[in-house]
C-alpha cells in the first residue's frame, strides 16, 4: 500500500503539486500501512486494491485531465489509502448489537 501511495502520488505528479515533503510523505503512508488490521478483508492489501481502482477509474475512465483536477485527486488517492484503517471487520449492526465501546460511544 504504501510503495503503490507513494508513485502513484509522484507518477501522476501530484506529491509536486502539492509539494508534499517526501520524507514526511514516506513516513505517513508507512503509519497508514501499519494501522490497517490482519483481517481476511479490511486490510492494507485491500486498500491498495482500492487505491488502484481509483486510479484506473480517473485515468482510464476520463476523469483526468478536466473533470477531476489535481485537487479532487489527490483527495481520491488519499481517502483510497485510508478508507479502511482500524476497520475491525464487523458491521455497524453487529458492534451496535454487541454494544461495542465504538457503537455507545458514537
């Protein structure tokens, strides 16, 4: 996940568009990695798969260039990266019914 974040952020020369420091760069998206779950699912393995839907879709689905600009996607790789961090592969339903810290909390 984080060896594909970080060239597809500098291939699609969006990490200089927006002049994101590399090292800093680097370091989160090693975070990002590591905070994903050992599930079957939700995990840092998915996320790339996502991260890689996206990509396909903006590029070869002409999104890119004129409908979504720099902006929109740098903000579409980035939610792609950390859709699922901390997901505890369990629905809503499920943690509200067992009466999960994170249902009565939130």
């Amino acid at each position: 996940l984080s060896t594909l974040g970080f060239w597809l952020l500098h291939t699609t020369g969006l990490a200089r568009w927006a002049r994101l420091d590399t090292r800093k760069l680097v370091r989160v998206l090693r975070v990002v990695e590591a905070s994903y779950p050992d599930n079957p699912y939700h995990c840092a393995r998915h996320a790339a798969d996502v991260l890689q839907s996206v990509h396909v879709t903006l590029h070869r689905g002409g999104l890119t260039p004129g409908y979504a600009d720099p902006l929109h996607q740098l903000a579409m790789y980035l939610s792609a990266i950390v859709h699922d961090v901390e997901h505890r592969g369990r629905t809503n339903d499920f943690l509200i019914t067992s009466h999960h810290e994170l249902a009565v909390r939130y």
